[in-house]
C-alpha cells in the first residue's frame, strides 16, 4: 500500500458509503441513522491505478468524556493521527455546520494533509453548501456523489500527488534499510515473504462478553471501542497484525442475542454481518463471560460455527474475577463435553481479556486447531483403521442383511471430510455414523474439528448404472 487515507466527518454524512465505494465490497454498514459506525475499520482501497489502505471513522461528535461518544471521538482522532491523508467529508445538501467548523480546526492542528469533500452534490441542491466549504479554510472543495460514484475522477486526480510522493518516500526508505534478510543466496525475493496469508480469525459471543477488549489486548493498543454499554460493536471490524509471529486477520463481530430480542433494524444489520465474519474465518473464537457461561445463546453460536465447519475454540473471559477456579474449571468442562458433543475435544482456555492472561494460552491453542483443521491422513492408514473398527464394533445388519463397508478416503481438509464407500448407505444408523467420527477423532488425535462424513454406494460411482446396453447393430455401425 502506498499511504493511508482516514476519512473523518460528522455523522451521516456518507463516510461508510464511501468507503465502501473505494473497498469495492459493501463492507460498512450503511443506514440513514446517524452513528452507526462506531469502530475504526480499515478496507484494501483502490481508485483508477492508485492503491491505499483507507480508514472508515465513527462520525465525530462534540464529546470530550468517556462517554460513548467522548471514546468514539478519541477513536477517531487516533485514526487522524496515524493516518497519511484525512479525507475530510461534509454535506453539500446540508451545508456546513458548527461542528463542520470545529473539526476543520482540529484537521488543521492534527492532520498531515487534508482533503475536503462536498458529498452528495448529485443535484444544484448541494451547490451553496460546496461554496460554503471554501470558508473552511482548508483548499478546494471536491464535489463527489459517494453513493452514485459521481466526482471519482476528481477526487482520483487530487489523490496523484499524495501516491506519487508517498511512492517516492518509501523506494527511498527501502533502499536505505538493511532489506537483505528479503534476499536469498541468488540474490532474488523471497517470495513466500510477501504471500503470507494471514489466518482469518472470527471472535464471537454474546453482548459485552469482552470481545474488543480481547482484541485490543491482543494487539497491544485500544483500536476497537469498548465500555459498559452492551452492544458497542455493530459491524465485524477486520484488523491484520501479526501475533506472536503469526500473521493474523481478526474479525471483531457484534454481540449475538436472541432472535426475538432482535428487534432493531442496526442491531438485525449487525447480526447478519457476525455471521458473514464467521463464514470468512478459518477459526471462531466463541468467547464466553466466566459469570454466565454456556446459556442457551452460547450453545447457539458454538453450533453455528461447528455447521459452517469452522475449527472453534472455547475462551472463558473475566476469569481473574473467579474465585473457585478449579471447581469452576471441572464444572466447564463438564458441560461443554455434555452440551457440545459435536465439538468433544474442542479447547477451552480460560482468559481475561483485561489483564491478557491466559492470551498466550489461546494463541497455542488456536496454532493446534488449525493444524488439526488442516489435517490429512493417508488412504492406507484410514482403512487399515476402517477394518480394526469394523471388527470391533461390525455395521447393523438392517433385515439379516449386513451393510458392507469396504473403502474410506479423505478427499478434502479444511475441515477434514471423509468417504466411506459401502452398501446401503441409506440404512447405516446416525448412531454408526457417530462410533466412526468419534474413532476418526480419538485414533488420529483430531479433537473439536468438525468432521464430515459421508456414505455413498459404490453404484453412485458407476455412470453406466440404469444406462440400457446398445444394441448389436448400433454397436456394429459406430465400429465402423
């Protein structure tokens, strides 16, 4: 990425829509209430040939306090600090306001560059506000239409110079550093170095059970926003870092309630997003609160994952504050073994967000559940392990006659999918299905990865089956 570009302005005043435009994905979510966005949330941002990372910001508000709106404006500004280029958003329609004025001041003070933008100027009826922006004191205002895709072309031509420069800046930074730990013996890049692909990691959980501050602990600084309010969160946040020489992508998701407790349209919007997030992920985090764990919304959740076939992990936060922790310990896993048996074996790790201990623990954990997600086992081995299970415990025999296995492979990881060839397969048992998958799990040391499996008969195979044989004659004439 050549420089990051933060885009800050009063709420509603089309920053996500925006944001969206230049991801290319409908990441944001966008709603005509104002303050939805809470978060920082950063996107892969391309305009014309140009490429950047750009910043959606929570709208910025006349708040100093550690209200929820004081701590979403130090959100905010930490983003303009840290940001290459503000991209300073007003309404044209409405045109500038007090607020417009006060946060032209602080961009003046903070920023590094700034760029003024007059959205929603589709229409003569955003002209005087455009005019007004000049008085900000801050250059030329540029006319856009985030939600139309109108002005693009300008606002591409006003972002040239920063590409070019910050392009210069850092060919001329890479050529000072000591970068030879990129080069191998022949004097060529190392290429695995630049395709390292982070390990997309979904959190998930109920309303306040310490996601962000997870996270944000994880990370080493407060970029998602936290407090006592339920439901800060309203969107899955993505953020990439690497965590202890991992390269990771962490998706903080809204609390998950119940369905019929969902009843605003925000909150439906954020739900739905969590949800998208953990069909992302190759790992879900499902966090739980030490005080409440395992209510029926936690079974919910853990078993949505399990479904989408995402490797899961069990963290019990706030565990500093638990006084009986072995009893507390045994009675956990007791329930989860009794509750989740599709998950037996999973790990459960308990933590505390706020002081990070226990972060090192589930960093280990989630390195196993990956590898075990991943895991593969020869054909060879898988039915030498078939006829040892099938002598031990032999297939139900549905009217005298025994069902026959004969073969089982492993055509896919991620998670692991298995494929017992046999006779019948409509009349095995779900309860053989489990002794099989439970074996799967506890010979070849799987625990808590999903694990599929399918029966098929060996006629599902044959494409000639229920097919009539030609003829002799036809036969004889396409011979000749």
């Amino acid at each position: 990425m050549s420089f990051t570009l933060a885009i800050v302005g009063r709420p509603n005043v089309g920053k996500s829509t925006l944001f969206n435009r230049l991801v290319g994905k409908k990441i944001a979510l966008v709603d005509d209430q104002p303050g939805v966005t809470r978060d920082l949330r950063e996107g892969n941002g391309k305009l014309g040939d140009i490429k950047f990372t750009v910043i959606d910001t929570a709208g910025l508000e006349d708040a100093r306090d550690e209200s929820l709106q004081g701590r979403m404006r130090a959100l905010t500004e930490h983003a303009v600090e840290i940001s290459d280029i503000c991209l300073f958003m007003i309404d044209a329609r409405t045109g500038v306001t007090y607020m417009d004025q006060t946060l032209a001041t602080i961009l003046r003070k903070n920023a590094k560059n700034v760029l003024l933008v007059a959205n929603k100027s589709e229409s003569s009826a955003g002209d005087s506000g455009t005019i007004e922006a000049w008085g900000l004191g801050l250059g030329e205002p540029i006319s856009i239409s985030a939600e139309h895709g109108e002005g693009m072309g300008d606002l591409l031509h006003a972002l040239m110079p920063f590409a070019d420069r910050f392009k210069g800046e850092m060919e001329a930074s890479m050529e000072a550093a000591e970068v030879d730990i990129l080069v191998d013996d022949l004097g060529q890049f190392d290429e695995d170095y630049f395709k390292t692909k982070p390990l997309q990691i979904a959190v998930i959980g109920r309303p306040n059970a310490g996601k962000s501050t997870l996270i944000n602990k994880i990370l080493g600084e407060d970029r998602l926003l936290t407090g006592p309010e339920v439901g800060i969160t309203r969107d899955a946040i993505s953020l990439s870092f690497v965590w202890n020489g991992t390269s990771v992508k962490f998706f903080d998701t809204a609390g998950m309630r119940k369905k019929a407790k969902v009843q605003d349209k925000i909150e439906k919007l954020s739900v739905s997003d969590g949800l998208r997030a953990v069909k992302f992920a190759e790992i879900v985090v499902v966090l739980l609160d030490a005080d409440i764990p395992f209510e029926q919304q936690d079974l919910r959740i853990a078993d949505l994952a399990e479904r989408e076939g995402r490797a899961v992990i069990i963290a019990v936060n706030k565990w500093d504050l638990e006084r009986s922790k072995q009893k507390k310990l045994n009675d956990l896993r007791e329930a989860f073994e009794r509750l989740l048996p599709q998950l037996k074996g999973a790990p459960l790790v308990t933590i505390s967000a706020k002081t990070g201990k226990g972060i090192l623990q589930l960093h280990e954990a989630i390195m196993r559940a990956y590898k075990v997600w991943n895991s593969r086992i020869s054909t060879a081995q898988l039915n030498q392990w078939l006829s040892a299970m099938l002598i031990s415990h032999p297939p139900p025999a549905p009217n005298g006659r025994r069902i026959k296995m004969r073969y089982i492979t492993q055509p896919k990881t991620r998670p692991p999918g298995f494929v017992v060839m046999c006779s019948n397969p409509e009349k095995v048992p779900k309860s053989y299905s489990r002794y099989l998958v439970n074996g799967l799990r506890e010979d070849f040391n799987m625990p808590g990865t999903p694990i599929r499996m399918t029966l098929r008969s060996q006629a599902d195979k044959n494409p000639y089956k229920n097919k009539k044989k030609p003829s002799q004659s036809k036969l004889k004439k396409h011979l000749k």
